[in-house]
C-alpha cells in the first residue's frame, strides 16, 4: 500500500512563519531544516501527505492548523546561500546534504491545540510531540493520532 496518505506533525515558530502566514501565502517550502532525522523524514513523504502545522517555542505550544505535502522532496537552496542563516559550507551541486518539502494549507483551527490538550489526552499516548525533550521539527504522526487531533481540535 505505498500509495497510502502518510501524516506528519511539522514545527515552525509562530514569529518566524505562523499559520496565519501561511493561511495569506497558501503554499511555501519548508526550509532551513539542519537535523538529518528531520531531513530524512521530509525525504520519506509524499506528495498528498498530511501535515499537522505546529507552533513550537511560544507560550503556549501547539498544533495550529493542517498543510498538506504537495512537493516531495528537492534540495534546499539556502544550503547554498551564504547570506542564509542555513548555508552549509559542506554543501555544493554534488553533495547536496539538505532537502525541504513544499506544504500548501489546508485548514487554521479555532484555537491552538495546546502541548498541555495533547499530552492530557490519553489517546494520544506516544505521539512523539508529547514525549519530554522531543525537539524534532518534523516527525512522523500514526493515523490514529493524526484523527484524534483533527477530532480534538474540531476540524474534522
């Protein structure tokens, strides 16, 4: 079944690029990732895949909305741009070492899923976002867990 919907939570902080943002824009390519787990997961999606649109590093964390992947994965030219905070002097055409995904919007929820909504929820139990110390900006979200908070944030 390789052509199943796969879904995913992505990180991003509010007053770097915040739903609303992307709400306004509609699509945008997720750049700057520098974590090769990061990395290798934008790498495994596809296009159609689901997106649980985090805001991470505000008061209070929490998932926002929903994106959905409609670019797999290509390299990311702020590897090769040295005014980028991302450039990667190893970086070059032959050994590109970072890769980004474009996401389009697909929904702002009413209110901010809270960090604190989803680890109180016991049917979210192993989502990676709730496990202490969990930085990872991209992550793989089960199918169950990826309802769940469509479900809790009313969006279903």
């Amino acid at each position: 079944m390789a052509d199943a919907v796969r879904h995913w939570l992505m990180k991003t902080e509010p007053g770097t690029y915040g739903i609303d943002r992307m709400a306004a824009e509609g699509r945008t390519g997720w750049d700057g990732v520098r974590n090769a787990r990061a990395r290798n997961h934008m790498q495994e999606m596809s296009v159609g895949d689901a997106v649980l649109f985090y805001h991470s590093s505000c008061k209070p964390p929490g998932v926002a909305g929903l994106c959905r992947v409609v670019a797999e994965a290509h390299p990311d030219p702020t590897q090769f741009d040295r005014a980028s905070p991302y450039f990667d002097k190893r970086a070059s055409d032959k050994n590109v070492r970072w890769h980004m995904v474009d996401v389009e919007f697909v929904a702002k929820f009413d209110a901010l899923l809270s960090l604190d909504a989803l680890k109180a929820d016991a049917a979210l139990d192993g989502l990676l976002a709730t496990k202490r110390g969990m930085r990872l900006s991209v992550q793989p979200v089960s199918p169950e867990h990826y309802a769940r908070v469509v479900e809790l944030a009313g969006a279903a």
